[in-house]
C-alpha cells in the first residue's frame, strides 16, 4: 500500500501527441536540416562575412560598390533583361498554356512531355544550340540569305537579343507550368454560364478566364523574374562578355581578378534584392496563395 501512495505522489510523465508528432517530424527532418545547413548556410554566412572584410568588419566593399557607377548600371542592366525574359515568357508561354489546358489523356500527357524536354536536357547543351542557329553561319542566317532577305549575315549573337532570347527559352518552362497548374482549375461551369448569358468566345475570354488565370501569370512571373537576374551560363555564353550581368560581373570579380570581396557584396546585394522583389509580391498578392492555388 506504501508504494501504491508513493507511486500515486508522483506526477506522471505524459508526452502530447502533437509533441511526440513535433519531436519525430524533427528525427526525420535532421539529414535535410544538416545539409542545407552544411551547404547552403554556411556558405551564404561566408559570402556575407567576406563581403564586410570579416574579421575587421567593414563597409569598405558595399561604399566601392556605391562610388563606381559601373556596378550600378550592371544592376541596372540586369534588372531590364530579367523584365524581358519574363514578358517574353508571359507572352510565348500563356496561349502555350491555354491550349494545355484544354487537353486531356494521351493528348496532355504528350503534351507536357514536350514542356518538360528542355529539363531533360543540360542547360549547356541548350545553350551551345543557340550558338549554332543564331551564328553568323548559323541555321538562321544561312536561311535568310538563302531566300534573298538579307544580303550579309546579321549579328545576331553576343548582344542582348541573343541572352534574352536564350534565357527565355531555358526559363519559359517555369512560366508555363505556373499558368497551366492556375488554368487547370478554372471551373467550365463559369465558361458555360458566361456563354449561355450571351457572351461571346472572346468576351468570355477576356471577362471570365483571364482574370481567373492571373494568379498563374504572378507566379510565373516570380519565378521567371527573380531565377533570370542570378543566371549565369546564357549571358556568358551567348553574351560572349559583352552583355553586363550580376552573375557575370561576380564571377569575373572572383575568378578574374580574384577580388572576393567585390564579389561577395555583389552577391550579397543581389540576394536582397531578390529577397526584397520577393517581400513586395509577398506583400501585394500574397505569395503563398499564388502557388497554392491549383493545388
């Protein structure tokens, strides 16, 4: 009976269910947690030390940076390409979409494949494809002079068209899957009754789908924007040097002139910048409704 009283004193050790859930979810968490703390962290913290001249700590890098006009107008430059791409990819990649949507079966799924090809394939390869059809003996051009268009092969590589061309096409993927994944979820009963209402193909377009898919067009649109200013391999590629970007200058900085912390304030600005478009698209559309919706 003593012991019975003595068990009875002492308080239970009861462990909740949403904890015990908390603590597992941890266990299993931990492999992921160490090796983006391992390869993404700790990086990302060397690159922002490097770029304050750790250990002495100081601005010296980021008042360059602000005194020379050069970084300024990249940033600038940068900034510009990645609005193209992403109308360029808006614009290609919606009717694109579109038409995706109104598929179904073997037709869809055939479909998407030929989206997805481009992920299937090294984004060098790609780029190195470019080379050869917009070279000044390239596919293009042999075409053109060929029927008569032009009399001298045009110069259509190593100049902004050819980056903003290049990196469309790597990047218009993510646009389309954005918009179909948006379209896919419009209801046809809204199409329906907007026809049976009187309204026109076009009209209920315009009225009924379009507002409906804009949700797809931000989010395309966020991915496409922020991944195009860090891109590096199509500027220098079919940039050939003379197209100014972050990526290009950073690596330029780092390896050709082995001025790391140049190269780190410029990553680091370039990281709050991309945090900072992501605040404001947080902030006016909500960034986690627009990839939850279709979802």
């Amino acid at each position: 009976m003593a012991i019975s009283a003595n068990m009875a004193e002492r308080p239970a050790l009861i462990v909740s269910p949403g904890r015990s859930m908390t603590l597992s979810g941890l266990v299993w968490l931990a492999p992921a947690l160490i090796l983006f703390a391992v390869f993404y962290v700790a990086p990302l913290a060397r690159m922002i030390l490097v770029g304050l001249n750790w250990p002495t700590m100081s601005l010296e890098n980021y008042r360059q940076l602000i005194s020379d006009d050069i970084y300024a107008a990249v940033f600038v430059v940068t900034l510009k390409i990645a609005a193209y791409v992403t109308v360029g990819s808006l614009i290609v990649g919606y009717p694109i979409a579109y038409y995706l949507s109104k598929l179904n079966g073997a037709g869809l799924a055939l479909a998407l494949a030929f989206v997805l090809l481009p992920f299937w394939t090294s984004v060098l390869v790609r780029n190195y494809a470019w080379l050869v059809l917009l070279g000044r003996q390239g596919i293009v051009n042999s075409l053109l002079l060929g029927l008569g268009v032009i009399d001298q092969p045009l110069s259509l590589m190593f100049n902004t068209t050819a980056v903003v061309i290049g990196m469309t096409y790597v990047l218009i993927p993510f646009m389309i899957l954005s918009l179909f994944s948006v379209m896919r979820t419009i209801a046809p009963v809204h199409l329906r009754a907007s026809a049976s209402l009187g309204a026109t193909r076009l009209q209920t377009f315009w009225r009924i789908f379009f507002p409906l898919s804009l949700p797809g067009m931000y989010a395309g649109s966020l991915l496409v924007f922020i991944t195009a200013i860090g891109f590096y391999i199509t500027p220098a590629l079919l940039g050939g040097g003379r197209v100014p970007m972050i990526a290009v200058l950073i690596e330029a900085q780092v390896r050709g002139v082995l001025n790391f912390g140049i190269g780190s304030a410029l990553g680091t600005l370039l990281l709050i910048i991309v945090l900072g478009i992501y605040y404001v698209f947080d902030r006016l559309l909500g960034v986690e409704q627009l990839f939850s919706r279709g979802h």
